[in-house]
C-alpha cells in the first residue's frame, strides 16, 4: 500500500465516523442529568397520601369515580399552597387564587393566545437543535446547557448594582458590603 492509498483510507475512515456521530437527535437535551446513572430516579416517585378508614364501617363509602382522581393521589399544587399557609380551596382551576382575578383580567386585557406554550416549545427545541453540542461533546454526553444559555442568563451581582445606581430599594438582597462578585 503506497503512502497516498492510506492517506485516502485514512480520510475515508475519518469521515466514515465523523458522519456517524452526526445523526440529529429528535429532542436534544443540552443538560445530561442521567449522565452515568444506572439507578431508578428516587425523584419519581411519588408517594400517596395515607388511605383513610371511615369512623364506622358501616357507614356508606364515597360511590367509585372511574377516570377521576383518587382521593390518595398526590396534589402537589394544594399540598404546596397548605404548606406555605394558604388555604387550597380558593385556588381556582387554572391555578390562580381567586383573589388574583383583578391580576389576571389586568394581564389579559389584550387577549391570549392559546397555542403560545407549543410556539414557544417549538422555538426552544430548534434553539437547542442548533446548540446540541459539538460531536465529542454529544458522544460522552458532557452538558452544553450553560454555553447554550449563555447569551440568555443575567448577572444577578451587576442587576443588583443597576438597581442600587438607579435608586431602587434591594430589600431582599445581601447588604452592600456582603454583596461580592
């Protein structure tokens, strides 16, 4: 074999792999939390609520509701407003507590548009379509959601300072001096 035959095998070679790594995911994930996990996720499962026994058997027990929730699954919305001392009750359907109408008639005055959370979740996988990483990066599955997002993150340290400069109160955050970059 001459030196040119195996300069051209080994492009061939080269590109033959290359190509192989090229395939496009069908929803690229910039952030690899599973990345050497070879264990069930512990987060996904979710415990019921205690069953609960009437004060009297002989009493009648609520009718069967086929295709409706039961009253022992989890409702992590209720649960989380009783937690934080709200009562679960005056949360309405959409989520939004009742006492929020005037907010939320006042945020809709112009209308809303009800495919706006598929538009939006079809401009962020094309984002990440584009920004999938580069070919080494997608074959050890090393995160490329940082870099990614980059552009898209503010600094919370220089917000702070722009709003300190402007006048605007920061009661929330660190005082001045323990305020550090």
């Amino acid at each position: 074999m001459t030196v040119r035959t195996g300069r051209i095998v080994i492009a061939l070679v080269t590109a033959l792999v290359v190509a192989a790594c090229g395939g496009q995911q069908a929803d690229p994930d910039l952030i690899n939390i599973r990345r050497g996990q070879n264990t069930p996720d512990e987060f996904a499962i979710l415990p019921t609520k205690p069953l609960e026994i009437p004060d009297s058997l002989a009493t009648t027990l609520p009718p069967p509701t086929p295709g409706q929730a039961n009253r022992v699954d989890p409702t992590p919305q209720a649960d989380a407003v009783a937690a934080l001392g709200g009562n679960p009750a005056r949360i309405r359907a959409g989520g939004v507590p009742r006492s929020d109408g005037a907010l939320l008639n006042h945020t809709t005055r112009y209308g809303v548009r009800p495919t706006i959370r598929q538009e939006l979740a079809a401009s962020d996988l094309e984002f990440r379509r584009k920004r999938q990483g580069r070919v080494l990066e997608r074959v050890f599955n090393i995160t490329t959601y940082y870099r990614a997002y980059r552009d898209q993150s503010l600094d919370k340290f220089t917000e702070l300072e722009r709003f300190r400069r402007a006048g605007i109160r920061t009661v929330g955050a660190p005082p001045k001096e323990s305020a550090t970059r």
